[in-house]
C-alpha cells in the first residue's frame, strides 16, 4: 500500500466521525456531553461508546484501515437508538446522510435523549436482523468496491503475457483516488445489463458529474483499468458491444465514411438496435499507460518513443517477429521452457520455409535468443489495419509506425488547425462537452469563432502489452482522466484448466 493510499484511506476515516459533527454537537448537549468533543475525530465516537455501554475494545478496532469505517459507521447507529431511532430507514439515514439527518435530530426541539435503557426493552424481529445484515453486506460491499478496490477477470489476450486470460485482479481504487459513480441509482454487483432480461441495471434520473476524491495523476507505465472510450454509443447485441464497437461498424459498413455508415445503422435499428451508456457504465477495459498528458509519442518500426526517448518495454510485452536462425533445429520444450512459448502452435510459431519463422516473443525471450546466437536476424513483423486513429484520410498511420502525437493537458492550449483537427475533435465534443462545428474552413467552438482550445482534462494513451494483438488507443484514441477507474494492483487467482499457482498473488508490472 502506498503513502497515498494510506493518506486517502485516513481522510476517508476522519470525513465519516467528522461530517456528523454539527448535529452530534447539539446530541452531545441532549446527552449530557460537552458539546465541543463533537468536532474532535474518535473522541466523539470514544464518548459515543461510552453512552451505548458497548464495549470499550470497539473503539480500537476503528483504527483499522477500511474495516474501522463500518465500526465508525455502527457506532453512529447505535448512538440514534439512545434516541429512540429504531426504524430501518432511520438507521439508513444515519449512515448514508448523517451529515443531513443528524442536525434534524439534535435541533429539533422535540427529539429526546432516553439514554441505554430503551435500547434494552427493544426487540428486533427475525426478520429485521436479516434484512439490516443484507443491507449492511450490501452497503460494506458498494463502499469497498467505490472506495478500495473492485474484482475484475482478464477476459482477453490483449496484455500478454503481463496478464492472462482467467487472471483474476484486484484493481485498486485508492491509487488515483475513488471516484464518485455518475449514476448512484443502480442495482449493486451489476455492471451495466441485468442477468436474464438483459435490461439496463442503472437509472440516470440522477446524474453526478465526475468527481474524483483525493485525486492522484496516472504514471506513466501504469498498468490501468478504465472504462472504454469508444463505447458511449453501443450496438446492444452479443457479436457487437465492445468486441465489435459501433464505430468501427459504422466505419466499415460506410466504407470509410462515418456519416454514411451512421445512416445505414440508424435506418436499421432491428439489425443494430443502439443503447447510449453514460461513462462509468461503459465497458471496463485494461491497458498499460504508456503516455501521460503532455507528452509526445511516436511508434517508429514497432518501437515506441516518448518525448523523443525510448520508452520503458515491459518484460513480458509481445510481438510478431520475423526471425532466421542460425540453421539448428527449434526444440518445441526448449522453446517452451527457456524463451516463454506456451504452445508452440502456428500463432507462435509459423515456418516461413527454411530456417526462418514468424515468432511471437516476449522482449525477455527476444533478447535471450540473441543473447544465446540462436538468431541471425530479426525484424518487426509489422502490423497493417485500416480502423487506425484518427482516420481522416490525411494520417496514414500504422499499428507499428504511428505519430507523432500530442497528449492533451489540462490547462493546455492547443491551436486547432485542419492537419489536427481529427485528432482533437472527440475530446472537444464528446468528452469535454462542447459544440465543434467547420465552417468555410473556420473552427467554431459553442458558436464562437475560435482556433482555440484549452482543455479542462489530462488525457492518456493506453496500449497492450501484447502489441500486435490489442484492440488500444492506436484504434480509438485519448483516454480522459474521467473514464479512469483504477490501477491493476494484485492477481489473487489464475486459471486455465487449473489454477495457476505460480500467478497466486503476484503484483502487477
């Protein structure tokens, strides 16, 4: 755990015994309490303990990262009963609006201290203490996965060998601070689409707008889930969603003309049936970051340079090589045990006749071949796909020569002009919600007259460790800053026919 999540994770623990200190101030007098302890963080849940007649160990166990905000929590619960505050809602009043409900009780002139003995002579009824133990499960549950971290399963090979299909990961949220979900009203454990009705999970009668507690800047080299760019607008059927993302149809169908394409689906809407996702329910995806906003990056043969350096290569990040040996025969166990091959089948290794092969290495097991004279040379097997950002016709970049290009910056001014116009557009609309027209040749930001723009969001490039086989930014841009989820942080389980035990609680790199 870093000192930034340990910082985030203390503030969160004095904004829960703090946010009801003004109505506990006026509880404290109705009690008998000096009312300043209200304001002093633990002292007020120290002499909240003492009141409830629970026992004095309670208090300690809040000192516990994540685990002592629902002591603090239950603390504050047990302190309404002393005022007679039994119902359901009431106790689901004090924990999630405590700040609003708890003033509504200390300043209302009707509202009594009656003190622990009414606390005895309530009973709850079966019932009650199951529905308040699947609450709080469900209430534990939404805070952690908001706050600390959140399960997710690798479902593809797009970061091999970094990860695998079937690793099981703990994202950490606390990384680059919580953020606050821009739809609240949603079932709890869902995603987007409800099991079996295959219906939306969320309302958006109430929207938030991003708001990132306790940020912290995404680095560079980062391993990052965030949620996908490209998938505002999806074709709702089980061969599209993001597998498929609707731009990339609209693309292709329009043969390369999005305005064309879009009619075709919107005339269509049995075959391409649309659903608009708000951000923090689009689909979850995971990359590594390989530029932050500022920078400047450029693929050259395959390598990738950041501000004119060469950038940091994962070990474990892979591509297609053309590769000639040195004649003697390619042992398949030696290949699997010594340079990181799982199969040795015709994606890792095709015979291009004689002694030279189109291989998917590792950079470890690239530079161990060379390193052991079993090559005699070696080239990027270069990529070539017609969906490459920012497809406008005039940048004819590729999946391994590509760039350069700028990263927006918050509060970077960038001079629009018809060469970068593409490139920027989705952010200046889309992401950062403006009206971007063209007119006779002149740029026009919310109708004003304008080549200028500065911009309200850092932005990222994410790319795939496995380089050649990802779907990432070099197909559909800029990540903004608030479509950051989390940082990758721990593989607690792997499986493939089988645990994986090697992988069992392995850090992420």
């Amino acid at each position: 755990m870093s000192s930034h999540d340990l910082s985030v994770i203390i503030l969160i623990s004095l904004l829960i015994v703090l946010l009801p200190a003004v109505g506990l101030y006026k509880m404290f007098q109705k009690a008998g309490i000096p009312a300043w302890k209200a304001f002093v963080p633990f002292l007020n849940t120290w002499e909240m303990l003492r009141l409830t007649d629970l026992k004095k160990h309670w208090f300690f166990w809040q000192f516990i990262p994540v685990v002592g905000w629902f002591i603090s929590l239950w603390i504050l619960v047990e302190f309404v009963k002393l005022f007679g505050k039994f119902r359901f809602l009431q106790h689901a009043a004090t924990v999630l609006f405590g700040f609003a409900y708890l003033p509504a009780i200390g300043y209302d002139a009707k509202e009594k201290y009656y003190g622990p003995e009414i606390v005895k002579k309530h009973k709850k009824t079966a019932a009650r203490e199951w529905i308040d133990a699947g609450v709080f499960a469900i209430v534990a549950a939404t805070l952690i996965r908001t706050f600390v971290f959140e399960a997710y399963t690798i479902p593809t090979g797009s970061m091999e060998k970094t990860l695998l299909v079937n690793d099981f990961l703990f994202v950490s949220k606390l990384s680059y601070g919580p953020r606050i979900p821009n739809t609240p009203l949603a079932i709890p454990f869902v995603h987007h689409t409800l099991p079996i009705t295959n219906s939306k999970s969320y309302s958006e009668l109430i929207h938030i707008p991003y708001t990132r507690w306790f940020a912290s800047p995404v680095k560079r080299n980062d391993v990052v889930v965030f949620n996908f760019p490209a998938g505002d607008t999806v074709i709702n059927l089980e061969e599209f969603q993001s597998r498929n993302p609707y731009y990339d149809v609209a693309w292709e169908i329009g043969d390369h003309n999005m305005d064309v394409g879009r009619q075709i689906i919107l005339s269509n809407p049995d075959r391409y049936p649309l659903i608009i996702r708000p951000v923090d329910k689009k689909e979850n995806y995971i990359k590594r970051c390989v530029a932050i906003a500022g920078d400047t990056l450029q693929l050259i043969d395959g390598v990738l340079f950041i501000n004119g350096q060469k950038a940091f290569l994962p070990p474990k990040m892979q591509m297609f090589y053309y590769v000639t040996t040195k004649g003697q025969p390619l042992d398949p166990d030696v290949l699997r045990e010594e340079y990181d091959f799982d199969k040795v089948d015709d994606l890792e290794l095709s015979p291009m006749g004689g002694n030279r092969y189109r291989m998917l290495l590792t950079n470890d097991a690239k530079d161990k071949m060379i390193k052991n004279g079993i090559i005699d040379s070696i080239v990027v097997a270069k990529q070539e796909d017609s969906k490459i950002f920012p497809r406008d016709g005039k940048h004819h970049w590729q999946v391994d020569d590509f760039g350069p290009l700028w990263v927006p910056k918050k509060g970077a001014t960038l001079t629009l002009t018809p060469d970068n116009y593409a490139m920027y557009e989705r952010a200046i609309r889309v992401y950062e919600h403006n009206d971007l027209e063209v007119r006779n040749g002149k740029f026009f930001i919310n109708d004003k007259e304008t080549n200028q723009y500065t911009f309200k969001m850092d932005y990222f490039w994410m790319m795939g460790d496995n380089r050649h086989q990802s779907q990432d930014s070099r197909f559909w841009g800029f990540v903004p800053e608030d479509h950051v989820v989390g940082e990758a942080w721990l593989i607690w389980m792997s499986w493939d026919k089988g645990v994986r035990w090697s992988r069992m609680f392995s850090s992420i790199h």
